[in-house]
C-alpha cells in the first residue's frame, strides 16, 4: 500500500509550538484521503513539550482510533528526546496530595522523595 508523505514543516512550520496545530495537522491528514500517513519531522527545527504531549495522544495513540495509518519518521535527535520523556508519562500515576496542602521535611532525603514523586 502506498504511504502519503507528509512534510509537517510544510503544513505547520519548523517551529511547532501550538497544541491547536496539532488538530490541525490530524484534519489535514485525515483530507489527504489516503489510509497510510507518514508524517516526516526533518525539517522541524524546535518543538515544544506541549506540543509533542498533544502529538503523541492524538496522533500516536489516538491515530489507531480513526481507519488512518500513521507513521512518523526523521524526527530530530533532541525533539525525539521530548517524545520520550512524553512516553513516559503517559501511564504514570499521580500520587495522592496532603489534605493540608504542606509537606515537612526533616531531611534532604525526604526533599528528594517529594520532588520524586512529583508528576511532571
């Protein structure tokens, strides 16, 4: 089956920064008509965490919803590195605040455990 290529610097910018561009990106690809996508990152020069966090649930994971393939190829070293760190937190639990909203430490230990735990 032929694949659709798509030059995501071309439909958006080098630059993605916005989560809207993000749904905008999917009509785009969902216009093309075509059943296979590949979205092609090597012309993307800066990418923000929000951007790629919405990417990634909508596109990655949420691309299988829809009857479209799609595929994501040439991603940047550095921005693959947010998608990542995005993977990763996908199915991390938060963990549950204090009911007064103030956590003690006695030691730097504990600091650390606190910071640990926090979602990011």
């Amino acid at each position: 089956m032929k694949s659709t290529i798509i030059d995501i610097t071309t439909v958006l910018s080098p630059e993605l920064k916005s989560r809207f561009a993000v749904k905008d990106l999917f009509l785009f690809i969902q216009n093309t008509g075509s059943r296979y996508v590949t979205v092609d990152f090597s012309g993307v020069k800066f990418a923000t965490r929000s951007f790629i966090d919405e990417y990634y649930n909508t596109i990655v994971k949420g691309g299988g919803a829809s009857s479209i393939r799609i595929e994501t190829i040439n991603v940047p070293e550095d921005i693959q590195m947010i998608f990542t760190a995005v993977e990763r937190t996908q199915n991390k639990t938060k963990s549950a605040r204090s009911k007064s909203g103030v956590i003690k430490c006695r030691t730097f230990v504990d600091v650390q455990r606190v910071f640990s735990d926090l979602p990011l």
